[in-house]
C-alpha cells in the first residue's frame, strides 16, 4: 500500500513543488522585502508607496498559485484516502467474506458472482475426467462480485467510511438515504464520545451528515477475486450438492482478494471552477478540464485505488483434491 500511494502521490508532489518555484519566482520578481516586525507599522509608513503598482499588478497572479499549492495539496490528501479506503474494504472483505452470516451468505460464500470476460490470462479448468489434461493446472478465472447483498454492504460501509475523511462538510444538496440514518446517528455519538467539547457546536450533527451523504453518493465499490487451477474449480454448480466441492455462491478458501474503489474527490469551489474551464493550448488539448465532473454544483476529480489481499477461510487446511466433476 505505502508504494502505491508513494506513486500516485508522485504526479502531485511534482505540482506542488512546481506551484511553489512559482510563488518562490512572483515573490522575486515582484521584489518584495518579506519585513514581519514591521507589520505593525505598515499603516504609517508610506515608504515605498510607488512600489505599490507592482504588489497590485502581481498580487492576483500570486493569490491564483497559492490557491492552486492548497487545492494540490488536497488532491494529495484525497489520494491518500482513496488508498487508505481501498485498503479498509479489502480488510473488511477479508473479515466478512469467511464470517457465518444468514443464507445465502454463509461461511465463505457471498451473494452471487459472475466470471469477467475482460480479465486479462483467463484459462479455463479442464472439467472432462477423460481429458489427459484434468486435474491442477496453472492460471485461473477472475470473478465479479455481484452487489447488493449484506457483505458486499458491509464491505463498501467500510470504503464509504474512510472517504468520509475527504468529503466536505458543507451541505451540497445530497441527502442522507433513511437506511444510512442509523449510522449517521452512530458516527454523532462516537464524535461527541471522542471529543466532549463538540457538543457546544450546533452544526456538528449537520456536518457529519453532509460528509456521510456525500461519501454514500459519490463513492463506489467492486469486488473481484481471482481462483487459481491449482484448486478444485467453482464451476459445479451442476454437480448434486453432496458431491460439489463448492456451493453455488461460495469462494475459494485463500482466493486472492482486489477491491477497487471510485470516489469523486470534491475540489475547493474555487479552484474547482477554474480548473474545470477548458483552456485551448498550442501543445495539445486540455487534459485536466475533460476529467472534472460537475455533480449537484460541486466540481469533482474522480480518483481510484485498488487494495488485494488473501481470503482466509475456516474450510479445513487438508491437501485439495480433484474429484470426479
């Protein structure tokens, strides 16, 4: 996880350090004489008073590029979140996909899966006993989790939660779905456990609510796990269920896990409105604008990481043998 957040930090880091050369530059050229013990004097002191055409002249130029260092800076945050995120929900795939949990979702199972027709080495077990080549083989298939049921809700909570970080406070309009009005009520009462003093703050309430409604709308989560050869294959569902090696909805016992999550990362209002501008330039087309999306007035940069980890199942830890399929 530290890598890849490391990478994809990369392209920001190189922003903000340009943002500040550039600031550094304005500050230069502007000669500006950074003098803090005179603050308190600068209304009587008219020395210099011809220099101001300078400061005016330069002064919207350099407020654009200290906005564009905060808003790199977020992105960066943002960045990070989405990782930590895509971590969270694979941890909690990890944790909830081997739990005991009402039918149909029991031990190691989830609600349904499909395989994925665009997932790059996919090879098909040989199901034929007759086939010289049955039995383990190398490669696998890589399977989508279909969404909707209990797990799958519970994972993406998990996703949903850890972009709350990321998500403003402020009301954009969005409101929190009924089914989510108990965690709302959940996460208030953790707060004001955590920090007494917030209690004075009659927005608190509002504010969590704006972040959980704007996380729950603008976040969204997949689940895919790959099932090696080497492993009796899923596909026996035709087979009698006393002869199956799996259920219909059940996973490989140490199936590896990827969970990638998408969360449209609110941009500061500013900024955000300048950025989504299309500007024509000489050396290709405009590739920052075509990315930001406008929902319910508020600028977004959609952003994506994906975590994998190891299901760790409770089936027994017995040699896997191939049967009769």
């Amino acid at each position: 996880m530290d890598r890849a957040v490391l990478l994809a930090c990369l392209p920001w880091l190189a922003l903000l350090a340009g943002g500040v050369a550039a600031a550094l530059l304005l500050v230069y050229l502007s000669r500006t004489c950074v003098r803090p013990g005179r603050l308190l004097q600068v209304h009587r002191d008219q020395t210099g008073g011809v220099q101001s055409l300078s400061f005016v002249l330069t002064l919207p130029l350099f407020v654009l590029v200290i906005l564009f260092i905060v808003q790199v800076s977020q992105l960066m945050i943002g960045t990070i979140v989405v990782h930590y995120a895509a971590f969270a929900a694979a941890r909690s795939a990890a944790v909830w996909i081997p739990a005991e949990c009402p039918p149909p979702e029991g031990a190691n199972c989830i609600s349904a899966y499909r395989l994925d027709p665009e997932a790059p080495d996919q090879h098909m077990p040989i199901l034929d006993p007759e086939d010289p080549a049955y039995g383990p083989a190398p490669g696998g298939l890589t399977y989508i989790v279909e969404p909707g049921s209990f797990k799958y809700n519970q994972i993406t909570a998990a996703a949903v939660l850890a972009c709350m970080a990321a998500s403003p406070s402020r009301d954009v309009g969005l409101g929190l779905p009924p089914a989510a009005s108990g965690s709302g009520g959940v996460l208030e009462a953790v707060y004001r456990a955590m920090a007494p003093s917030a209690a004075a703050n009659p927005r608190t309430t509002a504010r969590l609510y704006n972040k959980l409604a704007y996380a729950l709308h603008n976040t969204v989560v997949e689940i895919r796990f790959y099932h090696k050869n080497a492993e009796p294959p899923l596909l026996t569902y035709f087979l009698p269920p006393e002869e199956a090696e799996f259920r219909f909805n059940e996973l490989g016992w140490q199936d590896q896990l990827t969970v990638t999550v998408w969360h449209n990362y609110a941009l500061l209002p500013g900024p955000g409105r300048f950025l989504a501008k299309v500007f024509p330039s000489p050396v290709g087309a405009d590739r920052v604008a075509p990315r930001i999306k406008q929902i319910g007035g508020v600028h977004c940069l959609p952003l994506t990481a994906s975590a994998t980890l190891v299901i760790e199942g409770e089936k027994p830890v017995v040699r896997y043998q191939y049967g009769v399929y």
